[in-house]
C-alpha cells in the first residue's frame, strides 16, 4: 500500500533538490530530465482538453491561452543546451531564490527555464 510522505502536491521541494545540486549527485539529472520528458508526455493531453472546452466564439482567447500553455512546458530552451547546461541553470536558480525553495521541485523548474531563456 502507498502512503503519502507529505502533504505536498509535489514529491521533491527545492530544499531537497538543492541539496542534491550541492552533493554532485547524479540525481538531480535524472529528475531534471525525467520534469522535462513528462511535460512533453503531457502535451497531448493539454490538446485533448483544449478541442473539450474549445470554443469558436472565443477562438483568439482560447488559442491565446493554448500558445501560452504550450510555451510554458516546452519553454524557449535552445535546440543547442544539453542536459548538463539545464541542470546548471536549474541549480542556480534554486541557489538564488532560497525563499523559495519550500515549493515544489516542478514549479521551480518550470521558473527556472522559463527565466534563463525567453521567447521571443
């Protein structure tokens, strides 16, 4: 039977995944890895809820508001960053931002990506 750690919505907060960064570990790659693998996993899903509710009264509000999701989990991360270049932009911010790092580990990386590079 699975019981639930904490009553959080996420897994892992900040404060564990920084410790993580800090420690060298290889696990925050993988995490890292696996946030960003699962968004791209979701993006059918986000299409199917979209047609549910869409509506052609609304076409630029809805499509608007599909655009901005849509950016939102493949963000603006160049086709040249690896892996290691994410992990380190995601590392630093969860070292800048210490007031934040009680949140849950996929928001702050979700922030963290959509911070470092911006679409234009």
């Amino acid at each position: 039977m699975f019981v639930p750690l904490s009553a959080s919505a996420e897994f892992l907060s900040g404060n564990k995944l920084y410790e993580r960064c800090l420690s060298g570990d290889v696990f925050i790659r993988g995490y890292v890895a696996g946030a960003i693998d699962k968004s791209y996993a979701d993006l059918p899903n986000l299409m199917i809820l979209f047609l549910h509710f869409y509506d052609k009264n609304k076409h630029a509000e809805h499509t608007a508001h599909l655009e901005e999701a849509v950016r939102r989990v493949q963000g603006c991360v160049p086709k040249e960053a690896n892996l290691g270049q994410i992990v380190d932009v995601f590392c630093k911010y969860l070292k800048e931002k210490p007031a934040e790092r009680h949140r849950g580990g996929a928001a702050l990386l979700d922030e963290a990506i959509n911070g470092a590079w911006k679409c234009d």
